[in-house]
C-alpha cells in the first residue's frame, strides 16, 4: 500500500527543519564556545597554545676563571655531563610497552587499564627483565635497587637526578642504552690544576657550582655571572618562528691572584718537609712583597686535594695562615727595639746591661738561658735576649709601648678580606702591668696569626711604611701610611742580619747568595691554668738586605721529638722558600755578601 502524497510531504519537511534545528544549534554552540574562549577567558587559550608553541632556552655561562699574577691557571671550569630521571615519561612509556604486549597476546586491554594493580606489577616485571636497567646502575656505580626507589618514588615526577658529573665515556655508554625517560644535561666541573698546593687560597665549588670557601666563597658572585635566557615560538615542525623575549647573559668574571704559582709550589714543598720532618701538628708559611703588599705565596700544611673531597677533613680544610692565633715569641724582639728607638730611649748605638741575667718585674721572674751582661742591641737580637728587650720596655712609656704593636696590625684583620680570617688576641686599651709590657716585649701576651707576622715584616721590608696585605694583583700598589722612621727600621734590620752570623739563633741557615734580615721565635702554648709542654716554632725574615723585595714567614705547630726551637724547624723552610723565590723574581744577589757568606761557612 502506497502512503499518501501529503504524509510524505510532511515527513520531508520535518526531517528538514530537524536537520537546519541541529545545525543552526551546533552552530551557535561553536560560536558561544568561540566567543566564550576569545572574549570571556582567553587566557586559558593563550596559556594551552604557549604550551605547545613557546619554548625558553638558557643561555648557559661557565663559571670564571682564577688565574695566578702571571696568568696561569689556578681554577677553570671543565665541561661534564649528569644523567637525570624522568619517572613520569618512564611510567608512561611502560604502560604503553605493556598494553602493547597484552593486545598483541589477545588480552582485554581496558580490563587491564582498569586494574591498576595488575598494571603495575606488569611494569614493574617489564623493568626488571631489561637488562638495560641493570647495566645502567653498573656504569654509574650505583645499587640496582638504589635507582629503582629513585624512580618509583613518585612517578608523578618530571625530574630526579641519577648522578651528577660522570665522564664522557659514561655519558656516551648511557647515551647508547636508549632508556625511556632518562636523560642527560650538560653542566660544569670546577676543576684546580695545583691540587692541594692552592687548595687553602682558592677554597672549592659545591656540586652546583657554589663556592664554599677561599677565593671560590669570597668573589663568588663575580665567577658567577648571569644566565641568558631567550623566549621563543616554534611552529608545529619546531622552526623558530618568533623572538618574544630574550635577556642577554652577564659574562662572568676572571679573578687575577697576587699569587705566584711558582713561589706558592716552592714554600708549599718546603713547608711540607718540614712538618714531615719534625712530626709536627700543622704548618703555615706566606711569602709577601714588600713594596706592594702582595701575597705571592700563601700556604697550609696539612692540605687537601679540592679535585677529590673524599679525604678533605675539617681541619685540612683550615686555612691556618689566617685563622689560627699563637703568641709569637721571639720574632716580635725587633718591634720593641724599634719602640725604643722611636721613642728615644735608646739610640741603634747603645749596650743593655742584662746583668746577672734574670730580674724580678712585679714579683714575676723575667731571665735569659745564660748571663751576657752589657750587651748591644744587635747582640740582643743576635742571641735573642729576653732581659735586653725587657730592659727596653720598662724605658718606655707604656702606652707608647703598646701603641708600637697596635701600629703594626696586631689585633686587627690584614686587608686580605678572605673568609675567615682572625683579627688576633691583642688588647691595647687594657691596663697593662709591667710585667706584662715586658712579656709582650719577647712575644707574649698577644696572639696573631702568620698572616700578621706577614705584614709586620712586610712593614720592616718597606722601611716603616704600613699596607694592608692583598690576595689580588695590584697594577698600582698603594701608597701606604709611614708609621716609623726609615733611619731606625733601617737600623734594626741591619741589627736582624746578626741572627745568622756565629753564635745567633740561626747561625746554621744562611740564603745562599742574598743577605738576610730575620728572627727566630719558640714560644710556648697555652694550656689550661697556664703553659703546656708543646711548642710553637717561628722564622721571620726579610731580603736582601741592600734592597728589601720579600717578607717571608714560616710557623710549624707542635713539632715532634726532642726538636722545637724555631730555628731549627722553621728556620730551614725559611732559607730555601726566601733564595728560590728571590731567583725565580731575577732579584740580584747582594754581592758584597756572597764573598763573605762563602768565607765563613768554609771556616765554621
């Protein structure tokens, strides 16, 4: 039975209208959803389509470089690879693996996608079968189980480091496992050609590159620099397509040393010898020049190798050149006889009468190890006479006294800057008793580190002019301040060089082809209640004597065995630090010396 013709009619025309209904509907709904993201919350677009077009890229800086005053290198940064987990692509890139392996066994994929149990201990077996996993802990020297919990520990994580700065080799190896979700990231390594011989002056980086201590910790910000950074849109075949943003990097910057890497590698074997040597606790030495200031040698023993922290104990670390206090004994003898001769109570010309060879000073007892009677300053320096020093401290007033040792710098920080360095143990403005004014006469009383013995010297070396000690080259050194006359610094020093003639302290060492000025010094340390049974020994000295150029300074801690004077111990560190440096700086020999040098070590 056919229908009839209006029945068909109306069944076209509401199909029709039901057709035009659905598409005028779904029209406007594109439209609203349209309107709706450009004009009511467009941001959420902007934000969906800079995820999958803009990109930001690090322009990467390398850590400045430290060189020493001649431009050697002394830190550098060496290109190194860290090998880094993604645990969120791993997991995603397991569960395909897996839903791939059950379709293709004729498994229910979407019952398994729902079980998320059974999910993922399919995973996990599947990570614990490829081998590829194990030789990757093998190349990196790390327990199986160790990068297993690293992974799996969150796998909602996109980054989680595996280990940071392993070789070339190993990033290559890693590289050809082609893991899911592992990677590798270019850092830098700080890297110090001198080793342990620098360690204490240039201190050390962290992992990230942070510096720790030392110059590394003091110029931190400067090595640092800026990172670039550069903001772009790729289209969907990753071309660059647009510049939005781009902040140009800040170079770091080099550090120039006053360091001379050649002086620093001398006193670092000299003064390891001798700690060696005599079993002492520790040692320090520093090698200044006098007319600038600057620090040319700065060394500790015992050290560390920065370039391998693993046996870098807390008291290797110490830079002990500038944190550790001791009184300095006899090395200070020649700021009292300058006090006295600034003062005017005696002339270089003079004779102590040191008879019977002890006093009593306020009930105290102040004695020499034997009775030389009339003696003249060069001899009071020759033989290292507590009663001459201690004559001329009572001559004195005692505020004059004591301002002679606060002139010099004790009790306050020698302009190095560095981390860590001690002002020293000195109290000018205390009340002083007599015998104390005749303790510090001969080195106690105050307590200064070697860097301050440094500079004493270094103003002994300049003929009374004052500067503070710098680590950094200089181009111009600084004027400085005149704080005693030239005429008697001139004429102690001279009084100084009888230290090494017969019958002085150091009558043994001389510095084969220059005149020396310098001073032996043992002191005692202190203990609880009072003095212990170890001893500090000191030699300080300047050269030549015709034209001053070097300071040097070597302190050994608690020597060993029956051996402890100054002379002795620090005394040869001394002579070979002072002529090989003089050598390597093409400072001529005093030659009016050499004949003389040579004539009495054949007769002694």
């Amino acid at each position: 039975m056919i229908a009839p013709k209006k029945t068909v009619n109306k069944l076209i025309t509401w199909r029709f209208v039901l057709v035009c209904s659905v598409l005028v509907m779904v029209f406007i709904t594109l439209v609203a959803r349209a309107a709706y993201l450009q004009v009511i919350e467009p941001d959420r677009a902007r934000e969906e389509n800079e995820k999958r077009t803009v990109r930001v890229e690090k322009l990467k800086v390398q850590r400045g470089m430290i060189f020493d005053r001649n431009g050697n290198e002394l830190a550098v940064s060496v290109p190194v690879v860290s090998v880094y987990a993604d645990p969120l692509a791993l997991d995603k890139a397991l569960t395909k693996t897996v839903l791939k392996q059950a379709k293709k066994a004729g498994e229910d994929v979407v019952a398994l996608e729902k079980d998320s149990t059974a999910l993922a201990e399919r995973k996990h077996m599947y990570y614990q079968n490829d081998l590829r996993w194990r030789e990757l802990a093998d190349v990196l020297q790390l327990d199986s189980q160790e990068i297993d919990s690293r992974l799996r520990a969150d796998p909602s994580r996109r980054f989680v480091y595996l280990k940071r700065q392993v070789t070339p080799a190993v990033a290559n190896y890693i590289d050809d496992l082609s893991l899911a979700g592992i990677h590798l990231i270019d850092e830098s390594k700080r890297y110090y050609p001198s080793g342990e011989v620098t360690a204490h002056v240039l201190g050390f980086t962290n992992i990230d590159g942070q510096g720790i201590e030392g110059i590394e910790k003091l110029y931190d910000k400067a090595l640092t620099g800026t990172e670039g950074r550069r903001t772009i849109r790729k289209d969907a075949q990753g071309r660059e397509i647009q510049v939005l943003d781009e902040q140009q990097r800040v170079e770091p910057e080099n550090i120039y040393l006053s360091i001379d890497q050649r002086i620093q590698a001398i006193a670092y074997r000299a003064l390891k010898s001798a700690v060696l040597s005599y079993q002492a606790t520790s040692g320090s030495a520093m090698v200044v020049d006098v007319s600038s200031g600057e620090i040319l040698a700065m060394v500790n023993s015992p050290s560390f190798n920065p370039n391998n922290m693993s046996d870098a104990a807390p008291h290797k670390r110490r830079n002990r050149a500038i944190t550790d206090l001791f009184e300095p004994g006899s090395t200070v003898k020649p700021l009292a006889i300058l006090a006295g001769l600034e003062y005017g109570a005696v002339k270089a010309t003079d004779t102590v009468n040191t008879y019977p060879g002890w006093m009593r000073i306020g009930g105290s007892l102040v004695l020499d190890p034997q009775n030389r009677g009339e003696m003249t300053l060069r001899d009071v320096l020759k033989y290292s006479s507590n009663m001459g020093v201690a004559k001329i401290s009572q001559m004195v007033p005692k505020d004059y006294f004591v301002e002679a040792y606060q002139k010099v710098g004790f009790g306050e920080e020698t302009g190095t800057n560095m981390v860590g360095e001690s002002s020293g143990l000195f109290y000018p403005n205390r009340r002083w008793s007599d015998f104390e004014v005749a303790t510090l006469s001969y080195g106690y009383a105050v307590g200064v580190s070697t860097a301050q013995m440094a500079r004493f010297y270094s103003i002994l070396g300049s003929g009374g002019i004052k500067r503070p000690l710098t680590i950094i080259k200089q181009d111009t050194p600084p004027e400085g301040e005149r704080i005693f006359s030239e005429d008697h610094v001139k004429a102690v020093v001279d009084m100084m060089e009888s230290v090494f003639e017969k019958g002085g302290t150091a009558q043994k060492l001389a510095v084969d082809g220059y005149r020396a000025a310098g001073k032996t010094g043992t002191s005692k340390k202190a203990a609880a209640g009072g003095y212990g049974d170890e001893y500090v020994g000191y030699f300080a000295g300047i050269a030549p004597v015709s034209d001053p150029r070097l300071a040097v300074v070597v302190m050994i801690n608690e020597p060993g065995g029956d051996v402890y004077y100054g002379g002795a111990t620090s005394g040869p560190a001394f002579a070979e630090i002072m002529s090989n440096a003089l050598r390597l700086l093409n400072v001529a020999p005093d030659k009016e010396r050499v004949a003389y040098l040579t004539g009495r070590d054949n007769g002694a």
